[in-house]
C-alpha cells in the first residue's frame, strides 16, 4: 500500500517561532483562500491548495536568526486569490482580533499595473517577519 500523498504538487515548509499561534493565524488567511487543512498536530500543521501545492509550518529548532527581508533565501510567497474580494477578505481579517496581533500589513490592497493589467495585491507578514502576498491576477 503506497503512503497517502498529501500535497501532490510539492510544498513549502516554513519555520514558526510559535505554532499555536501561527496555526491560527495561516489557518484564518487559507481558509479565506479555499486551502484544506491535511495535518494538525503538535509537531506541524499544514494546508493544501485546490492546485495540489502544500503550505506546512513546524516549529523552529532555533530563534536566531530572524527572517530578513530581501537577505539571499526567500524574498516572499504569493498566494493566488480567485477573485478580487479575495484579496479583500483576506485584508479584512488580517485587521480583526487576534489576527492583527500576529500581523504586520505592508501594502493594503490596491492595483499593480506595472505586474499585469488586473494584479490586485495585499502584502504582509506573518508573527515571524516572512513576508507574504494574496494576489488576483
């Protein structure tokens, strides 16, 4: 019997200074996203696109160091939204309760002309500094 593949088109694995809170805090912008929750434990957790993609978090061995932005490694992950109000939703809770708290909003959504005629973008970051994007296009 072949193991169950639960993220058939690859994933990204990021490293989280807090699970419990990251868990909530991915899990509240995948779901506005449409990805489904594949694994909750207390060693990970992970969600995966309707593509097939896989998104796991797992605590960091070590704090340091930080994420810094634009240092060689990973600049920042694009999630596609369907729609516009997508976009929108996903601004809209990263504003609200606890979410805020483990948030930092860099751009609120507006066009990018200069990516695509349609590219309507929220650009943000995670409790640990990653900085992330939920784009329609």
């Amino acid at each position: 019997m072949e193991p169950e593949i639960l993220d058939p088109a690859g994933h990204i694995i990021l490293s989280v200074s807090d699970l419990e809170k990251s868990k909530i805090f991915y899990g509240t912008v995948f779901r506005c996203l449409g990805f489904q929750i594949v694994r909750d434990s207390k060693r990970s957790a992970a969600w995966v696109s309707k593509q097939g993609l896989g998104i796991w978090i797992r605590p960091a061995a070590h704090q340091e160091p930080k994420y810094v932005f634009e240092a060689p490694g990973l600049h920042h992950v694009c999630f596609k939204a369907e729609t516009p109000r997508v976009v929108d939703d996903v601004y809209d809770f990263l504003n609200i309760g606890i979410i805020h708290d483990y948030s930092l909003i860099i751009h609120p959504p507006k066009f990018y002309p200069q990516y695509a005629p349609d590219y309507y973008a929220v650009f943000f970051t995670d409790l640990d500094g990653i900085r992330l994007e939920v784009a329609y296009y």
